[in-house]
C-alpha cells in the first residue's frame, strides 16, 4: 500500500490494408505457410520496398482520433537487429520523426475522467512468425507476416492500476474498430501490447525503475502481468534488492514473468534513415481531408450516452463496443417513438440473447430501427405485455411484418379497459378461495399465484399492472 504503480504500454496494431506495406503481397491471415511472400518481403539483394499509400492515411487517422499533431514531412528508419525471423536484420521502423505524436485519449472509469498521454504513433513492418512444434526438432520460419503494416501507439506512463490500464488498452481497441482500419483480433495476433511497469513510493515524483514485458497476448494477460510485476518488484525492493531496467516474458498460463535480455537503448538498433525510400511529405489538404473522415469516437461516444440519455456507464460502454448495437439505438432514438433506456435494455438482453444463441449479427436478421422503435412504443403505451412483446419480437426477426402487423393478426392487442379486467379478476377469487383466506393469513406467496391465474383468464392479454391494482385492492376486502 506503500508503492503506487507507473504503467506505460506500447500498442501494436496490424493495419487492415489490402496488400503489404511495402510490395504487393496479400496482406490476409491464416493463409498456407510462406506463400505470402516475395523477394521484398523475405530481403533478397537488389529488391527495393514501395510505401503503401493507404497505411499513411490509415496511421493519421489513428492519430488525429488520438489528438496528436502530425509531422507532414518525415522519414522512415532501418532498426538493426538479428532474429531469425527478420530476413533482412533490420525492421524498416520510424525513429526521433514519428508520423503523430504529442497526443492524449481520454477515458472514463467509474464515472471519472482520466487523460493518459500518447507519446507517438509510427509506421512500420511486421516480422515473420517463428513455428515450434514437437513434430520437428528446431523452429521453422513463416515469412507470410513479414511486411505486414502495423502502427506503434505508445503511451505516457500516465497510468497508475491495471483497471486503468485496462480501459486504456480497451478504448484503444474500440477506436481502431470503428475507424475500420484494424479488425483487432487478438487470437490471430492483429492487436499487441508490451507493458512497461515499475513502482515508486507513494508521495515521490520519482518514477522507479522500469522493466518491459513482452508475449503479453490479450488485455486481461496485461492486467495479470502488471499486478505480477508490480507485487515483483515491491517484494525486491522490501528486501532491500534494487530493479535491473530488462525485458522480461509474460508466461500467462504460470502466471509468471521470467528475463529475457538486459533492456536494450535506442543505440543498440543503430538506427539510421533508410536509404531506399523518400521521405513522407503529406500536404494540407489531404490532412485535412482524413481528419474530416473522423467519426464519432467510441470514448466520446460513451460521455454521451451516460450524459444525454442517463444510461449507465457500464450500459453505454456494452453498447458502444458493438458498433452495430450503437447504431441500432441511435437510429432508434432519433425516431422518438420510446424511451432511451427501454431501446438500450432490449438491446443488451433480448437482443444480445438472440443473436448469440442463433451465433448471427444484425444484418442477419430483419430487425431495423423502425420495428425495433415501434414494438417498445407498443410496451410503452401499454398496448401489449412484456411477454407478449417478445412472442411478436422472435416473429418479426424472421419475417418482413411489422410489430402492430403481427399483433393484429394475432389478436395479442393487452386488454386494458377496468371493467372487464375487474370482473376477471373477482371471477379469479372466488374460485380460490383457499389461495385468499392464505394471502389474509400472510402466506404472500398466494398473491403471486393468483396473478397468475388472472393472466390465464385473460390468455396473457390482460395487464399486469392494471390487473396487479385491482387484485391488491379487492383481495382485501
């Protein structure tokens, strides 16, 4: 309790491009090993890299939605190192001139507002993928990754908890998604972190030593690492050990980190310009262009939420990470046919409970804003019952009629006139006598049953609420 946490994380994003970053090889998943690649790819002598055009506007949208100031001219870098799966010993990366840089996002935990910093964002290629497996001894090279455009998004260490973390790397994650520039599926390995962690003393300014992890493969990984890698270095420096700066990798399954290699300085790379492309000049109006593009973020969006429609922090946040759950409510509150609130509820139960059990997404089904909007006016003005509601929710999914249609046909219209309702219901009590003289004794139970049995009457057309009055009151009587 001592100690507070200093966290900076370092996002690597493979950027959803048709080809490579710099040929013309396919740039998709899942494909047969090493037949994704050419001589650019796999660094033969003589070959020279072309930039794809589409990841510098994909890397300036990224840094306008994180409020970065974009360099219009700058350069690319050679980073020098030796790994078997970087065929060329170098990583065309970008050094002291990043494309963005200077920026911030803003995130919303618990209801309070935290600013972390965005130090950069820079192009650069991907390596290849190292292949161990127990049918062969040593390890194989897939060069099919190899130049596969990714951007670096590397944070201030402006974080001080794993949850805060965890926002951060959620939001970041939302972001890209809705820019539709990476489809940020953590199992192919499109979207990775490396976490920095150190400690210091609460009430310093003085940042401890700081170690990095790497093979951290999902968000909630990142939350293990950094509360194992806090307690780590605390548990040295309560026993009067000092931190060495090293890499360390995160073994998730034992839940342990263990070192890597001392942690290498920027001159270890020996960067240096790369010699074989120009340099990137992006003039104001294409800037300018591509800032325009920018949509409604999904942290902005969820401040709204909370803020014009009173919904629940945890409610606007499940909403907006499905984009197509957020349009959904919006295009039904623009129609102001209902309440916010009973748009995100069905959304987030009826809804979601269907499309998971059927494994579909909205648009593979029949559901539009308009039917949506019209069956919870229906609930709204008491025209039908929540239950009946979802009789003519599960027919309209699968067919092109819409709810007042559906419940025309069916006679489901909710009877509402007092008199008749009233008449059901002491027709009810006086064939359960038992059930009342139980009720009068404080057996509360039999009020639910009797409920019941008026709904039967009304063959789940009578209204509760109304029905729910007139027993309270004559049964007392």
């Amino acid at each position: 309790m001592d100690y507070e946490m200093v966290i900076g994380l370092e996002v690597h994003a493979e950027l959803s491009t048709k080809s490579k970053i710099y040929c013309s090889c396919k740039n998709e998943f899942g494909l047969e090993v090493n037949t994704q690649c050419c001589p650019i790819c796999v660094g033969m002598p003589g070959t020279l890299p072309t930039l794809n055009e589409k990841v510098i506007e994909y890397a300036v949208k990224m840094g306008y939605a994180l409020n970065c100031s974009i360099n219009q001219i700058c350069k690319q870098d050679r980073k020098n190192y030796f790994y078997p799966d970087l065929p060329k010993a170098y990583q065309i990366s970008q050094f002291d001139i990043p494309l963005c840089e200077n920026g911030y996002v803003d995130l919303l935990i618990e209801g309070v507002e935290k600013r972390v910093g965005v130090t950069r964002i820079h192009i650069e290629e991907d390596a290849g993928k190292l292949l161990h497996n127990e049918s062969f001894s040593g390890s194989l090279v897939d060069f099919n990754r190899c130049g596969v455009p990714l951007i670096e998004i590397v944070s201030e260490p402006d974080m001080r908890s794993s949850k805060e973390a965890k926002a951060y790397l959620d939001t970041i994650k939302s972001i890209l998604q809705y820019l539709d520039i990476s489809d940020c599926k953590m199992e192919q390995g499109s979207i990775r972190c490396d976490v920095n962690v150190s400690v210091m003393k609460k009430g310093t300014t003085v940042f401890g030593t700081r170690c990095e992890m790497k093979n951290v493969n999902s968000f909630s990984g990142a939350v293990r690492a950094i509360e194992y890698e806090a307690k780590r270095q605390i548990e040295i420096l309560e026993n009067g050990g000092v931190i060495n700066q090293e890499t360390r990798r995160w073994d998730d399954v034992k839940g342990q980190s263990f070192t890597l290699r001392s942690k290498e300085d920027a001159h270890d790379y020996r960067y240096f310009p790369e010699p074989d492309l120009l340099a990137i000049v992006l003039d104001d109006e294409y800037v300018a262009k591509i800032k325009e593009s920018i949509p409604e973020l999904p942290n902005v969006k969820i401040a709204r939420y909370v803020n014009e429609y009173s919904l629940s922090q945890v409610d606007a946040t499940m909403l907006v990470d499905v984009m197509e759950k957020s349009k959904l409510f919006e295009d039904s509150v623009a129609l102001n046919k209902c309440s916010p609130k009973i748009i995100c509820n069905w959304i987030l139960s009826d809804i979601s409970k269907y499309l998971n059990e059927k494994n579909v997404e909205i648009h593979d089904t029949n559901l539009t804003a308009d039917k949506l909007a019209e069956l919870l006016e229906l609930i709204e003005s008491s025209k039908i019952s929540n239950s009946t509601a979802k009789t003519v929710f599960d027919e309209m999914l699968v067919s092109d009629k819409t709810p007042k249609q559906i419940v025309e046909e069916k006679g489901l219209v909710q009877n509402s006139n007092q008199d008749e309702l009233e008449s059901v219901v002491k027709s009810v009590l006086d064939n359960n006598t038992k059930s009342v003289e139980d009720y009068n004794n404080g057996k509360t139970n039999a009020f639910g049953f009797l409920l019941g049995q008026c709904m039967k009457a009304t063959k789940g057309q009578g209204n509760p609420v109304i029905m729910k009055e007139i027993l309270t009151r004559l049964i007392t009587q």
